[in-house]
C-alpha cells in the first residue's frame, strides 16, 4: 500500500496539470483514463482528493460526454489519437459505479465517493439494478436539509454480503447485512 500511495503522491505532484494526468512521452497530452484511473485507485485506497483527478476528467469532455484520446493542454482539444475514446468513456462509467456501489474483499461499500457536489441538498439518485459480486443491487440515496439517507433493493445469489455506507470524510458505518431500508446520516 505504501508504494501505491507514494506512486500516486508523485503522479499528481510531477505529472499532472490542472489536476489532469500529462503524460509527455508517446501520447503527448492530458489523458482522460489515465487520469480517471489516478481516481479510481485515490478512491479506492481512501484518500481523500480523489474528486480533483475525476472532476479534472469530467471538464476534458466534450460537450456531448465523449474524450479525445489526448487533450491538448493549451487548447483544450484533442492532439493524439482516437477523437472519441471509449477507453476514456468506460473509465467514466466505472469510477461513476465505484462511487456509488464497490465490491472490496467479502464487503459491499456503499456511497464512499459520493461528495457534496454530486449530492447537493434536494438530490435524489437511483443507481441500478446493478450487478455486483453477489447479485443484483438498487441504490437509493437523497440528501434533504443536510440529512443523507439511503436505501437499497437487492437480490443477492446466496448469503447477504458485509455493507459499510463510506461517505467521504466518515468513517465507514457498517449497517444490516439483511435490511437496509433505511439509513439516515446526519452531515
């Protein structure tokens, strides 16, 4: 562990601009999944800032959600390869899920990226069906007058899993393997 978040603490003080991974050999640009895959593994370790790299990501897109390849860092417009790079897209799709619903060891995280600006007050998200490890999950999760609470419908293959609600600066709270009908949390 210690050598992946040394690795991440230099990728983002040496080879980042603006937040976005610059990568200055071969492709020659910001990249949008490298970026989201710096994300991806600050999410996953729990350390916090991982919403720079991801929201970095999110402002290279075009208008209608798609990334070049490589993003010209003056410019802003794509300078290597595929115009519309779905390696990029998927990135997306999947530090979106893990924000919401990830699978880590026998446990199901719940919300553990879900940041203030992705769930301002009077937001109401549905996230699924979704499939996950051990079977099918739908995520409800609103935010009224600073009180979060979150629900859930699933459909597992055998044994409920372990469930933690891991909001970003909270500790992880484990709740009912078996019932989570409702869970309210006070931010």
């Amino acid at each position: 562990r210690d050598d992946l978040v040394s690795t991440l603490r230099h990728l983002r003080e040496h080879c980042c601009i603006d937040g976005a991974f610059f990568q200055d050999m071969i492709h020659a640009g910001l990249n949008p999944y490298l970026t989201l895959q710096i994300a991806q593994a600050m999410l996953r370790e729990g350390l916090p800032g991982f919403e720079e790299p991801r929201d970095a990501a999110a402002a290279l897109a075009s208008d209608t959600g798609q990334w070049p390849e490589a993003v010209h860092p003056a410019t802003g417009g794509g300078c290597m390869g595929d115009g519309q790079h779905m390696w990029a897209s998927a990135e997306w799709l999947l530090i979106t899920a893990n924000m919401l619903v990830r699978t880590e060891g026998d446990c199901l995280l719940l919300c553990s990226g879900l940041t203030p600006g992705w769930l301002p007050d009077g937001a109401d998200i549905t996230f699924g069906p979704a499939w996950t490890v051990h079977g099918k999950l739908t995520l409800h999760v609103s935010r009224h007058a600073g009180t979060i609470a979150v629900s859930r419908e699933a459909d597992w293959h055998g044994a409920a899993p372990a469930v933690q609600i891991a909001l970003p600066g909270t500790e992880p709270a484990p709740v009912d393997r078996h019932h989570l009908e409702l869970v309210a949390l006070r931010l």
